[in-house]
C-alpha cells in the first residue's frame, strides 16, 4: 500500500494548490474563481473551465438571495442531497416525487422534472433554482419565465445529457440578459448534479468568508 494523505483539511489544501497550478482562470474575478475551481475539483478536469459562464452579478446575487434567507429549489432530489446543509437557513426544496407528478408527467407526456416545477409557483420568485441533471427543467423554467411566471433571482444550470443538455444551457446564456436573470452555467455536454451542488456550495462558503 502506498503512503497516502488522510488529513482532510490537508487533502483539501494540496487539491486546491494542483488546480491553480492546473486550470486556466483569466477572464474570471476573484470570487468567480472560486466557483470554477470548485468545479474543476469536483470532476477531477482542469479544462472544465473552458465551459464555464458566469453572469456579471451572478455571485453577489447569489450571495444576497442566501442573505435574505429566499428558496432554494432543486431539480432533483441528488441535487439536494449535495447542498451543504450545515450551512443553509433555508431548507432546500425538490418537488420531484410529490405524490401527483408520476400521473401528471404520464398525461402530460413530458419528464418528471418538468412537471415537478409546477409546484415552485410563487416559492422560486427572487430565489435561487437549481438545475443540475434535466435538461428539460431548464427549458420549463425558462418558458415558464417567458410566460411572466414568477422567476428566480439567480439559476444555476448544469444540467448533464447528450439530448439537450448543450442546447437548453446555449440558451440560458443566450437570453439570461434579457430575461432579467443572473446565471452560472458549464456549457457543452458536461455537467451533473455534483457540479450544480458544488457550485452552489461555493456561493454559501463566500457568504461566509470561506476560501480556498
């Protein structure tokens, strides 16, 4: 057996000393570096960085919406499972097996996922939506918004695929200006639920003054 790290706070130290030397940051502010590299640690890719899009207001807006204690809504339950509850004030929400979705999905002839946003209603409005594995939720929740429904202050949409993932990510970052929303995304086919909770987990870090 080779001679391994076992500290985690050590392991932590030298995994972020490798990503900087590794990833790429230019074009990305101090904070927004955090995020990305955050990122680049949970997929083990220093080139993940490349993909990643991170609106001008996106991390303080992020951080307001925690400060304020607004919903938090997730796509999927994984999603959930990976926020870092220690710190939140605000219990994250995911409506993905409510009792009546299965049904609804069935005669809708469309995922759960989408279905599950008919339960966000007014809840999402000046809050944080977290979409890290549909890629047909981020198209609901982006119609939806275009319908005049209730929108989210800020969406962090990562959602994983090879059918839609790369195009329903294009256009969040094509229309969040003119639909008034602050986003996070990684574009291309990349993403998934531990990237979208990581992300996420970086913005409740900065609200308390956590770096790496």
């Amino acid at each position: 057996m080779p001679e391994y790290i076992k500290n985690p706070v050590r392991i932590e130290e030298e995994s972020f000393k490798k990503i900087k030397a590794l990833t790429d940051l230019s074009g990305f502010d101090e904070l927004e570096q955090q995020v990305v590299m955050r990122l680049v640690h949970t997929c083990g890719n220093p080139e993940v960085a490349q993909q990643v899009k991170i609106s001008v207001a996106a991390i303080q807006t992020g951080i307001t919406a925690l400060e304020n204690k607004r919903a938090i809504y997730c796509d999927v339950e994984m999603v959930k499972q990976g926020l870092t509850k220690r710190f939140l004030e605000v219990e994250p929400q995911c409506f993905l097996n409510h009792s009546s979705v299965v049904e609804k999905a069935k005669a809708n002839n469309e995922t759960r996922t989408m279905t599950a946003l008919e339960y966000w209603g007014e809840g999402i409005k000046d809050g944080i939506a977290i979409i890290g594995n549909a890629p047909t939720a981020l198209y609901r929740l982006l119609e939806n918004i275009q319908q005049g429904q209730p929108k989210p202050a800020l969406i962090m949409g990562i959602p994983v695929g090879f059918i839609g993932a790369a195009e329903s990510k294009d256009y969040l970052w094509q229309m969040h200006k003119e639909l008034g929303i602050e986003c996070i995304t990684v574009l291309g086919r990349t993403g998934g639920s531990a990237l979208a909770a990581g992300a996420f987990n970086t913005l409740v870090r900065l609200q308390r003054g956590l770096r790496f």
